[in-house]
C-alpha cells in the first residue's frame, strides 16, 4: 500500500469523493468505477489506493483498503478509516464473515436457473499474467472454490445473474461461471460473449452491488452501490 503521500488533481480529489456511498467514524465505502485498479497496478496510473490520499488527516494517516476488486469489476469496495478498524475488519474476512453479492451479464441463463459451483481453483501464470482455471480436488496448489448463483431475469438475448463468492479466490466467479458454460459478458480472459443484444459489452459486465459486513462498533451493516450506466444500459438493451 501506498506510504509515501501521492500528490492527487483537483479532478480525482473531487472523484474520488464523489464515490463514496457510505462514511462512519470508522469505514469509508466506495462505488468504484470498472476500469480503476485497487491498488499496485502496472499501468502507470493512481489506483483508488493511491486516491485515498485525498481523505489523508492532519497527522498523516489515512483510509485503508481492507479488500480489493479486480480493476474492470465495478461496485462496492470498503476502506478502513483507523487501524482498530482495518484490525477488525480483517480478522472478519479471514473468518468469511463479508457477505459480498454481485449482478453480471451472461449471454445464455444457466441451466439449472440457480446453484452451487463447488469446483477447485488454481493459479496458473502465463507470461505476465496470472489466470485461475477449474482443477481436480487433488491437484496439488489447488483451493477449495464454492460460489452460488440465481438467476434473476432472462430474455432470448441473454440474463441478469446475482452471483455470491462464498470463498475469496482470484477472478471466482469469471471462472466458475465459465465453467459451466455461461461466461461473463465482456470478460475476454475467460470466454465472455463481447457483444449483447447487438451491443458491444464496454468492459467485464461484473458488478458487486452489494456487501453486508460486521462493524467495529457491532452488529451488521450493508452498503449497496448502483449499478453504473454502462452495465443498466447493456441489460435494458437485452430486455433483462
């Protein structure tokens, strides 16, 4: 994470806070536009890490990430505030206590409507880049991956899906929706149809709309962001 202070624009200081859904004295929670990467991206811009410098206090400290979001999946992505917070919010995720709910685009509606994708997963590097793909239970690095999905509405041009990560694994739910034949819209890496109801898909049509979450103060709290131009109009057009 970035700690050296990051010198932000007029432009992305009032960007950045103009996502924000959701402040307390302890979280900031933001609605992450696709295309911005959580943190330590190649591509030489500033990552929404890098724009949390804009909410930096007198005494140098600053908002903290506590999870990320691959950089073309748009939605909620929560930040610490304080380091009780960060510590608290971190101990809930190893113990899965985030429950994370996403929409996407697929250009067929799964068969059956709704499940459980219970299929490991395994990290593999291609040049570069790193890809996950479905293994057998005894592969050796493979994880235990368990998704859930429903589908919500479905057209001849394809359907609206909510999908839950019931595990936290890189690209989950791009790869297990691939997996059973329905890949997400727009998702180049793993399959994904780049065009819906006649219509070129912008990006990787994956959403996460919402997240329910323990708070350091107690109980639960659930944030929901939107869902942005780009994916409504693409799921309008598909009469989803």
């Amino acid at each position: 994470m970035s700690r050296t202070p990051v010198a932000l624009s007029a432009e992305e200081i009032a960007a950045v806070r103009s996502w924000v859904i959701h402040e307390d004295p302890h979280v900031i929670a933001f609605a992450k536009p696709s295309g911005l990467s959580s943190q330590g991206g190649r591509i030489q811009a500033h990552t929404l890490d890098d724009l949390l410098w804009a909410f930096a206090r007198s005494n140098g400290k600053r908002p903290e990430l506590v999870h990320r979001l691959d950089r073309d999946t748009s939605g909620v992505i929560l930040a610490a505030k304080t380091k009780p917070a960060a510590g608290f919010l971190g101990k809930a995720i190893q113990a899965r206590r985030f429950e994370k709910t996403y929409l996407a685009l697929v250009a067929a509606a799964p068969e059956p409507s709704s499940g459980t994708i219970d299929t490991p997963l395994i990290r593999q590097e291609v040049g570069r880049e790193s890809y996950m793909r479905i293994a057998e239970p005894d592969t050796p690095g493979a994880q235990a991956s368990q998704s859930r999905y429903q589908t919500l509405s479905a057209s001849a041009e394809g359907a609206l899906v909510e999908l839950e990560p019931r595990t936290g694994r890189m690209h989950q739910l791009r790869v297990h929706m691939a997996s059973i034949g329905r890949p997400l819209v727009g998702d180049v890496r793993y399959g994904g149809a780049l065009t819906l109801a006649g219509r070129s898909a912008p990006r990787l049509m994956l959403h996460a709309a919402r997240l329910r979450f323990p708070h350091p103060e107690g109980g639960e709290r659930i944030v929901e962001a939107p869902l942005p131009e780009d994916f409504d109009g693409l799921r309008s057009a598909a009469g989803l």
